[in-house]
C-alpha cells in the first residue's frame, strides 16, 4: 500500500494500515517526515470527555463538542464526520496516547496563539460568544507537553509508531500523477532526484499531501482572497495530490475556504478593540484569534487596526507580548485617531460607546466576556497588524498568514469521491488534502484532529481492515 506525504495524515494511516498487516510504504517530497503538521502548534481538538478534561475538572459529552463545531467550522461543514469525530474523540485521545503523547493535566486560560508553558488544556474561543448560547463551553485544544509550538513532538511521535509498526518510507521522492488500471488507481508515477519512478500499490493509494497555499495559480482560481499573504506551510503546499486526484475524475469541495492568521496579539486584542479603517468594531475580540482573522480579511480587507490603553497592554505578560509594542501612542483619542488615519470623530464615537457600556460590564454590540470588559482610558495606543513581528526598516507585510481548507471530498473513511459521489477504486485521502472537517469556519487542532483521526480511518480502510470505532474506549473491534 502507498501512503503520499508523511505528515500527520500519513503517519496515522501509515500506522494503521501496517498494524492492519499491509505492506506500507510512504513516499515524502522532503528529506524527512514532517511537513507542515511538524511546524504547527501541535494541539489537536478533541473533546467528548477525554481523560485530560477529567483530569482538569472539565465534564464534556460528544453531543456537546459537536453542538460546538457545528457552530465554529462554519457553513456547510460536513456534518457526518463532525458526528463521526466528536464521538470518537476520546478512543482517539488515547490512542495518541498509546503512541506516546504526553499530554500535562493543567490548563492555559489566556487569550493567545501559542500558550509558553507546557500545560496540557487550552481554551480556543468556546467562552466567547455565540458558543455559550449553543454549547457548555469547556476547553478542548490538546497540547502536547511542551513550551510553545509541540507539532514536532506530535510527529516524531507519530513517526516513531509508523516506522516501528513496519511502514517503510523513501524521501526526496515527488508524486506527480497516478496510475489507474481500468476504473482502479494501481499506484503512481513519480520523481526522486530527477529520474521518473513507477510504484504500484498491490492495496491501494493514500493521498496526505496537503493543501494548495503555495500554489498562487491554484489560489487564483480557488481562493483568490489568499492571494499576496504569508502562508502558513512546510513550502510544499502546492495542491499536487488534489490535481492528481481530479485528472482521474475526483470531486473536490469549498475550495473558496481557507483560514487567517491575523498578526496581532490576542491578548492585546481581547483588552482592547479591533476596529475597521472607518474605526468601527466588527466582531467581539476575546473570541478565538482565527475568527478575528477571518473577519478581518473577508469582511474588512485586513484593514484594520487594534486599539488598547496602557492599562491593556501592560496586563498582557511580556513573554505573551512576542516583542510587539505600538506603533501608535496618543494621549486621546483625538489624536490617535489622527494618527492612524480614520475619519475625524469616527473612533472617538466608537470607544465613547464602548467605555458607556463596558462600565457597566456590558458589550450589547459585540457581547465580549464582562473579564475583559472595562472603559479604555488615556494615554491609549494603536498597533497595526501589518507591522506585528516585523523590525522597525522591514517593509510592512499583509497582516496575516494563511492556509486552505478545501480539498478532495472523502467518505468516512476516505476513499475518494468522484463528481457522482462514487468511491474511486484504490484512492483514499486525509489531511489538508482533503475537505475535512472545517467548511469557511475553523478552530486551532481541527486540522491535526482530522488528519489523525480521518488518516487513521482511511489506512485501516485502504489496507481492507476497516474498523468500527468505539466512542468511549481505546479498543477497536474490528468491522465486517
């Protein structure tokens, strides 16, 4: 069997399929696995009960989780494998742990990207509203214990199980088109160091390659709102196992979608306000940092500035500051409004309503927590997103990274669906490759949750072993 890209996806169904007794060999473009899953945070979203939320005092139910998602991954999220993954949560969690995941039983309960210390829970958005009007809100972001981004501890861990389970893998090799055998995908052709190279799968194919960020051309004709950002990407997101995958008649779905990773401070941004170039707020800014970012490009262009006090940005420890401070100071608004360039007496009316209601505890615009709710007061600050984390001389950049969320679409068990809904015989895929999870919506760990737990599923299937997946427990039985 040939799994295509070792990244999360393809480590769990490498695994997978090898402890299923398939003969696994995974082919990766790069010198090593990795891939963006190994540059990432490394938290995955999980939920439903697992024994790291009983651990920190947290009662959660597969129902509740679920309630969660379908809220946050946006419209036209696939609602079968938000079901089939919410329920499955807590055997996944554990089964993470079997291959020796650690995760610590505390919790970070601050408004960021990436918590500095090593605790085992965070919380990403499931306070902030609309959620609480849906679900119980309880964190759910795994993290695996250590300081800052952990996806390379994630994926050598990974790695470790797949290579041990027997999956063998042959690096600095390019998939460039599949081979198919009447109706059936029999393997592939591709490319290391320069000379072509034909490999047949006696099982079938599994495509983890990824998304298309770093296919401008692909972006055009898909995402042209992602066009001319920083991508968030290993550097081999260049949508090839889609393309192949469509040459032999594979649907793809919300191709449009993608996530935005604003660069700004969440926990300046949750103290202050976010406001538009009109100096207007548009979403509630204690919410989870990529809906923020989503907002701020879809429906405002990324124009737009983030505006605290002194007060704010000095409760914001200086090891959560990543080195930003403002590039905008001002003794009233007056003229931090001059500064920066909105229309005389717009932000001066924004934060006038803003500090009338936030000294009531009361947000009837937006609905920020009453924690993060008082009135700004002088001297107040201006930070642009286009400079965060860039030196004094660097030009300004966009003001935000990017990744796609569309991909091939995919059954449970990810065989590859053709423009009828049809399986494509020998073709399976998981990851970013595919259209997962998330639809135009997105929570941090979704992408790593759906590419181990969908890779998982389609190794079993694609090596004949599929499984039925039990919600409750680390045992698997397995299916007809």
């Amino acid at each position: 069997m040939l799994v295509v890209g070792f990244g999360c996806a393809g480590g769990s169904a490498a695994y997978e399929a090898a402890t299923s007794g398939a003969d696994v060999l995974v082919l990766e473009r790069a010198s090593g696995p990795g891939g963006a899953s190994a540059l990432s945070g490394g938290e995955v979203y999980l939920g439903g009960g697992t024994a790291l939320q009983e651990a920190c005092g947290f009662t959660d139910t597969p129902e509740q989780m679920k309630a969660f998602l379908m809220e946050a991954l946006g419209p036209d999220c696939d609602e079968a494998k938000v079901t089939a993954y919410c329920e499955g949560s807590v055997e996944h969690y554990d089964w993470l742990v079997a291959r020796g995941i650690p995760f610590t039983a505390s919790v970070w309960d601050a408004p960021t990207w990436v918590p500095p210390t090593e605790d085992g829970l965070m919380w990403l958005g499931e306070a902030a509203y609309p959620f609480p009007d849906r679900a119980v809100p309880v964190p759910r972001g795994h993290r695996p214990t250590v300081k800052d981004f952990g996806g390379w501890l994630l994926m050598d861990k990974l790695k470790e199980a797949a290579t041990a389970a027997g999956a063998r893998t042959q690096t600095d090799t390019v998939a460039e088109r599949l081979i198919v055998d009447g109706d059936r995908v029999v393997g592939v052709v591709a490319r290391q160091f320069g000379e072509p190279v034909t490999i047949r799968a006696r099982k079938a194919v599994v495509l983890t390659t990824g998304g298309f960020v770093d296919d401008d051309e692909m972006l055009r004709q898909h995402a042209p709102q992602l066009v001319g950002h920083e991508k968030v990407s290993c550097g081999g997101e260049d949508g090839s196992g889609i393309r192949m995958a469509q040459a032999v008649g594979a649907a793809v779905r919300h191709m449009s979608a993608g996530q935005v990773a604003i660069t700004l401070i969440p926990g300046m941004a949750a103290r202050g306000m976010v406001v538009n170039g009109q100096g207007q707020r548009f979403i509630n800014e204690d919410c989870y940092p990529g809906r923020i970012g989503q907002a701020a490009l879809f429906r405002q262009g990324l124009d737009c500035w983030v505006v605290l006090d002194e007060k704010g940005y000095e409760e914001v420890p200086e090891n959560e500051r990543w080195g930003v401070r403002p590039h905008f100071v001002a003794g009233t608004v007056e003229e931090l409004e001059a500064e920066i360039g909105i229309p005389t007496g717009a932000l001066q009316k924004t934060v006038e309503l803003y500090n009338a209601h936030a000294a009531n505890g009361e947000d009837p615009l937006f609905h920020k927590r009453t924690r993060f709710l008082r009135p700004l007061e002088a001297p107040y600050a201006a930070i642009d997103p286009k400079r965060c984390f860039r030196g004094p001389t660097d030009p300004p950049g966009s003001g935000a990274a990017v990744f796609t969320l569309g991909g091939l679409q995919t059954d449970l068990d990810g065989h590859v669906l053709d423009l009828d809904g049809r399986p494509i015989p020998g073709l399976y895929a998981a990851g970013r490759s595919t259209s997962g999870l998330a639809s135009w919506g997105y929570v941090s760990g979704t992408s790593l949750g759906d590419g181990t737990y969908f890779g998982r599923r389609a190794g079993r299937a694609a090596a004949g072993s599929p499984i039925e997946w039990d919600a409750r427990s680390s045992s698997a039985a397995p299916g007809a």
